[in-house]
C-alpha cells in the first residue's frame, strides 16, 4: 500500500473546491431541469443539489475546524464529526423537503447524484498528484 503525504492546508483547499464545484453543478442542474421540465423540476433540482452542498459544507467545516497542528487522533476524530454532521444534514434535509413541498422527485434525487459524482471526481483527480507527492512515501 502506498502512502502519500498531504497537509492539512491542500486537504482543506481540495475540500472546499468539491464544496464549490458542488454548488456550481447544483446551479447547472437547476437550470437545465427548468429549461426541460420547467418550474418545478428547476426548483426540486436546486434543492436536491443544495442539499447534497449543505451537508458537505457541514462536513468541511466540522472536519477541518481543529487547528492544523492538531495530531492524528484528534483529526480523525474532527473527521468523524463532520460526516455525522453529513449524515443527519443529509437525512434531516432530505425529511423536511419531501414532506413539506411538492418536489419532482426525479430532477431532485438527479441534480442530488450529480454533486455526489463531483465528490468522485475531485478524489480521482486529487489522488495522482498526491501520489507523486514526494520522497515520504512508503510501501507496506
């Protein structure tokens, strides 16, 4: 297995440009779903996709709210925080839209997917120049 080095400062920067990239498909998403399906499905796609942001907004922030000379356990910790945060951000956001508005659920679990496949996307693009990383590496 290998291992590669990264700061805390690049591991913060990457996860909020997923966070922005996140809000920037949520943005395409609504529009396209207005445009083809009109009012309803624009606004069930900003929701769904705002939803998805919000809750990895919660995880970011959470998860990278230690200083970042914090150790290793407490950072793990900070990271398991934030994706609880996630989690009930997800589900709490996810009960009260569905039933307290009238939503298309396609264009909604849709634009949700699409910021789900950005946090896919910036991992396998971040992953290649963490592996080229440096010298620190260590196979085991």
């Amino acid at each position: 297995m290998t291992v590669a080095p990264i700061d805390a400062s690049q591991a913060r920067r990457i996860a909020y440009s997923v966070v922005l990239w996140q809000a920037a498909v949520t943005a395409v998403a609504a529009l396209l779903s207005y445009v083809i399906a009109g009012r309803l499905a624009g606004v069930s796609a900003l929701l769904g996709g705002g939803i998805s942001t919000l809750a990895s907004l919660a995880m970011v922030v959470l998860a990278f709210r230690a200083s970042s000379s914090a150790n290793a356990q407490s950072a793990a910790r900070a990271f398991f925080v934030g994706e609880a945060a996630k989690l009930v951000t997800l589900v709490v956001l996810f009960v009260v839209v569905l039933r307290t508005l009238k939503v298309s659920p396609l264009a909604m679990f849709a634009a949700y997917l699409a910021t789900f496949f950005v946090y896919w996307v910036a991992l396998a693009n971040a992953l290649p120049s963490l592996r080229g990383g440096g010298s620190a590496r260590r196979e085991s």
